[in-house]
C-alpha cells in the first residue's frame, strides 16, 4: 500500500470517531509487515479513563487477529498542527514495534514523520523486565 493510500485510510476513519465530549475526532491507519491494514478512530466515554485513542484502537484490532509486526501508522486529525500520539499510545507502540514509522497529519493533509523511538527515546520494554 502506497503511504498515499494509508493516509487517506486515516483520514477516512475521522468521520467514524465517537466524540461527544472533545469533538476532537483522531483517525489512525495501521500497517502490518505483510500488508495487512488495520484502522480506528477514537472512541470517547463519559468517564474519560475508559475513553480509547484511535491508534490503540488500530493496534488492539490487529493483535486481536493474530497480527504483531506492524511497519507504520498514520495519526490523522482535524487540527491546525499534527496529530501526535499520546504517551499511552506511544508505550502500547513500543509494546509491539519500536522500530514503527509514525506518520502524523493535520486537518491540511501535511504529514509530518517520526520514528517511534523519536517520540519516545526511553521507551520502557521487555528489556527492562
């Protein structure tokens, strides 16, 4: 899949996000190493806590079938600047590919990239149990 391709994936799923109380809708697109694509949106609740971002909507939808080896992700949302995961999203990240490319979007389409151990230089992980 193109990157062009898996943007607009993300950008697809903003329409999808469930957000009565911020009306901040995130999508995300997620890349397996073989391909596989996995999307989600964020998914809001009226006790914010249980309140679930689109990345590890993405993530948790693709471990659930099987998938653990994932290329890329876009974050796409609706705000002037880009659209960066959250610390929770970044350790569930680092659980699964801290190698990840992040390719994060504003509401303009600009992608600006990372990789994932940029966002999260320390990152704690296997190694550290």
């Amino acid at each position: 899949m193109t990157e062009k391709e898996l943007c607009r994936k993300a950008v697809d799923m903003l329409d999808m996000a469930y957000i009565p109380y911020s009306h901040f809708p995130v999508g995300a697109a997620l890349e397996c190493s073989d391909g596989t694509v996995y999307t989600g949106c964020n998914i809001e609740n009226a006790a914010y806590g249980a309140t679930m971002c689109a990345e590890r909507t993405a993530i948790f939808k693709a471990v659930s079938e099987g998938h653990r080896d994932f290329v890329r992700i876009v974050i796409a949302g609706r705000s002037e600047d880009y659209c960066v995961p959250c610390g929770t999203c970044r350790q569930v990240m680092m659980e699964f590919a801290p190698e990840l490319e992040v390719i994060c979007l504003n509401r303009a389409g600009k992608a600006k990239k990372f990789t994932l151990r940029e966002l999260l230089p320390y990152g704690f992980d296997q190694s550290w149990l």
